[in-house]
C-alpha cells in the first residue's frame, strides 16, 4: 500500500505541474522571461531541501539495515559459541547446554524469524531455551566449574544480540518522516513541471521523467530497506541456518546415543 500511494502522489504531482505549467502559458504576459526566472529562483531552495532530506533519510535506513545484519550474524556466532563453550563443561551439564543451543537456533528460524516483520517480539519457543540455558548455569554455579564464565559472557552477549536483531526489524523511520518526504519530493517535481519553459523541447520532459523516476526510485528503496527482515532487499537467514546445521552435526557426533528435546522446529517434545 505504502508502494502504490508513492507511486501516485508522484505521477500525481508530474500530472499538476505539467497541467498548472500549460495554464500558465496560456496566460503568459509580454514579460514572460522574468516570470520564468521568478519560478526558477522559488524552486532552487525546495530542491536543495529535498534532496538533503532524502540523502539523510537514506543513510538512517542504511545504518539500520546494517545493524540488522550485523545483529544477526552476531547471534548466530554467539550461539555457536555458547555450544563450544558448552564443551568443557562437566556431564551432564555439557550435553544439555549444547542440545539446548541447538533447540534455540531451530526455534530462532522457525518462530521468531517468520514474524520480525509483523512485531518484532520475541518467540516463546525459543525464549524456553534460553530460560534453560541459566537454569543450567545455577546449577554449574553450585559446582563451582570453572566454565561458568565463559559461558554466561557468551550467553549474555547472545541476548543483546538477540535483542538488537528485533529492535532493527521495526522500521527506523517514522512514519511522518516519510511521508513529509514524500510530499517534499513530490513538490518538487510538480514546481520542476510548472517551471518548464516556453520553449520547450523533448529534452526537457525527458529529464524531467527522468527525474521522477529517480525520485520514485529513491522512496521506494528507502521504504524498502526500511524493512530489513521483510523488503525485496531483505537480510537472509542463511547464517543461522548454517549455524543450526553445524552445531547439529556436532551434537549428533558428541551425543550419538541421545535425542535432543525438541523437535525440527525447535519445538520442546511432549515428556
């Protein structure tokens, strides 16, 4: 939706300014040249201010893509982490970290990933694992085992990575912020077509087109990237994926004779 109105408030405003800069010349009066030059001094300071506006609003969405992306290759890494971390670790706290390590990146994939763009709430199904992961670090605690650091810095630094991935999929800019863009933009094209001159050749509309385009094209990348997780420029899951299918071969060559406690999904199993 936000795609089509875009679109034509852009179209509309060519269309009016083209319209209003035909009904113009109809109207021209003998000193033309000096109207002309009138218009083109109205429409240099809401050019400039257009195109600031969209230059910065183009480097906020882009810093916030980015951050999403090193959000999620952060949280991935981390995971991976906690797993081999998980390995010096004494029985049978070792085995369970890991298997829960692996639960949480599934459930990460099939719950939380799916609805980022909708909420950007975090799943319950795999918020389980994690709950898990420091029922067993209190209990390592008690042991006194000398792992328990290493592997609540990696916890820890999994949750905040966690947390940034979700705060990046909401939309970094606000709703009125684009939308006064829009409308700068679009008045922008429409004062262009106003302005055109008298004598005007193919050239001019065509840049003029051009133009547009260029602009169209603008929002509709800004709108896009806006939505990390959900655009047609969008951050893949591809690094988690690899991370589950690692830690997963490994927890089934370290524990061959154990199943894990959820399902493909990350799902817990029925007890």
């Amino acid at each position: 939706m936000v795609t089509i109105i875009t679109i034509a408030a852009m179209a509309a405003a060519l269309a009016f300014g083209l319209a209003a800069n035909r009904y113009r010349r109809r109207r021209a009066s003998p000193q033309g040249d000096d109207e002309e030059a009138s218009v083109s001094d109205l429409v240099s300071p809401l050019e400039t201010l257009a195109v600031l506006l969209v230059a910065f609003v183009i480097v906020l969405a882009a810093e916030s893509f980015g951050s999403a992306g090193q959000a999620v290759g952060a949280e991935a890494h981390r995971v991976d982490q906690l797993y081999e971390v998980a390995d010096y670790a004494p029985e049978p706290h070792r085995g369970h970290i890991q298997a829960d390590a692996v639960c949480y990146a599934r459930a990460i994939l099939a719950y939380e990933w799916p609805q980022m763009d909708r909420n950007g709430e975090k799943a319950p199904q795999a918020s389980v694992w994690s709950s898990d992961f420091r029922r067993h670090f209190k209990a390592l605690a008690r042991s006194d085992d000398a792992t328990l650091d290493l592997l609540v810095a990696a916890d820890d630094e999994r949750s905040v990575a966690r947390q940034a991935r979700l705060a990046e999929a909401a939309p970094a800019i606000p709703p009125v912020v684009y939308w006064f863009m829009v409308v700068a933009l679009a008045a922008t094209i429409g004062a262009f077509a106003f302005g055109l001159p008298a004598r005007r050749g193919p050239s001019h509309l065509v840049l003029l087109c051009v133009l547009t385009g260029l602009f169209t094209g603008s929002l509709l990348l800004i709108e896009d990237i806006d939505r990390p997780f959900s655009g047609q420029i969008h951050i893949s899951s591809a690094v988690m994926e690899d991370t589950v299918d690692d830690i997963g071969e490994d927890y089934a060559e370290d524990h061959p004779d154990r199943r894990l406690p959820c399902d493909a999904q990350g799902a817990r199993r029925a007890l």
